[in-house]
C-alpha cells in the first residue's frame, strides 16, 4: 500500500534550498533551506525578483537564458548541475549548484521553474586550494627531462 506524501513538509524539512518562480522571475517558493541558505527570510523574498541571490554582473547572463527557457519550454539543467555564484543578503558570495525542474500549465506553457539548490561554498574553496598546493608542488619539483 502506498502512502500519501506531505510535499509541503517535504519542502520544508529538505536541507537542499529549494526555490520557485514564476514566468517573470518573481520568487513564488522559499523553503527555510533557502533562508539558512541566502540570509533572507520567506518574507522578505516571495514576491521578489531572483536578482535578491544572482552577483550584479551574472544578471545578464541570467535573465537571458531564463527567458529563452519559460519561452522554449527546454533547460539542459534538469539532468546536469549548473554551479554559479550567487550573493547573500550580507552581500557575501556563494558557490552554488543546482538543477532545475520545469512546471507547466494545463496547456503546457511554462508556469514557473522550481531550483533545487546546495551551497559549495567550502568544497569549491578547498578545491581551489587543493589546485593551487599541487601547482606549486609540480613548480618544486618539475618532471625529468625525457632521455
């Protein structure tokens, strides 16, 4: 016998942020995740654009392929991770990944994308420290000459 899913606690109890918004961008869904997550309360982001956690100068580059996404109906990004920046409401950055699942209306046009979002703030940092420890190891010690 299957059981019925609480969905809405569902959202509410994932670690993952997860965030809606509708056709214009507006944020319809900010789970308590989203709020550890960013700093903004689910007061303080319904209803405003997706601008609240894109850097200034991904912004472009956003809305771009935001808008030819709710116009095609198509992202590569429902399967395959997308790690961006994005901006706390301290005005620190974030590294985050995510993947997105597409809603649509009863006559299939785009009503809102849904992200499921993880914050690799550390692991892209010890990454990055990890990338620049074996640089200067390979610089120490360059390979020998072949014979």
């Amino acid at each position: 016998m299957q059981s019925a899913i609480d969905f809405k606690q569902l959202v509410e109890q994932i670690g993952d942020a997860i965030v809606a918004s509708d056709a214009s961008g507006a944020i319809t869904l900010w789970n308590p995740a989203a709020s550890r997550m960013f700093g903004h309360t689910e007061a303080e982001a319904l209803g405003q654009s997706l601008d609240l956690i894109i850097p200034q100068r991904q912004q472009q580059r956003h809305w771009d392929g935001y808008r030819k996404t709710m116009e095609t109906g198509i992202t590569k990004y429902g399967n395959d991770v997308l790690r961006v920046p994005a901006v706390h409401k301290d005005g620190h950055t974030l590294s985050i990944a995510f993947t997105v699942a597409m809603l649509y209306t009863p006559d299939k046009k785009v009503a809102a994308i849904v992200a499921v979002i993880r914050d690799e703030t550390t692991r892209f940092a010890e990454e990055r420290n990890l990338r620049k420890r074996l640089t200067e190891l390979e610089s120490q010690n360059p390979a020998a000459p072949a014979p």
